[in-house]
C-alpha cells in the first residue's frame, strides 16, 4: 500500500491529538489555538478544534464553554477572521 501524499494524515493527527490529549495536553492545545501567532493553517486549526470541541467529561466541557465565552472578544479582535468563523462554528457552546 502506497503512503498517502497528501496533508489528510497530518490533519486527522492534530484532530486525534487534540481529542484524546490528557487536561495538560489540553491545556496546552488551547493555549496554541487562541495564540493570534499561530503558525497553522486554517484548515489544521479547524481539525484541531473538531478534535478539542469533544470534551472528554461534562466538567471539561463546562469549564472551556466558560473559557470560550471569556476569550471570545479577544479571539474576534486579535486572531484572522477566518480562525474567528471557525472558532465559533466549532467550539460553540450547544
């Protein structure tokens, strides 16, 4: 079986990484994520936040929903406006 060329492997690994991180991983994942220097395109963010938007426990949930609405005016004034879209379509409280 041939390697897959392309970045979906790259991708689904940020996605993976982000989804089973332990609260310290996850803590930092988030840190990268609101960082407006962020060097990641947008697309290996929006995988990266598919992956953090599904919280392990109702408690971790709880306290990044918290944390979401916090940052939101900080990610809306400092981040790129396509990371902003993405930043609330994916890790929007439900």
């Amino acid at each position: 079986m041939k390697k897959d060329p392309s970045d979906m492997i790259k991708l689904h690994e940020l996605c993976c990484s982000a989804l089973m991180a332990t609260p310290e991983e996850k803590e930092k994942i988030w840190e990268n994520l609101i960082d407006p220097k962020n060097s990641l395109s947008n697309r290996a963010l929006e995988y990266s936040l598919t992956g953090f938007g599904s919280h392990s426990t109702a408690e971790e949930a709880k306290k990044y929903q918290l944390r979401w609405i916090k940052i939101l005016p900080f990610v809306f004034k400092n981040c790129k406006r396509e990371f902003f879209k993405s930043f609330t379509g994916f890790l929007q409280p439900s």
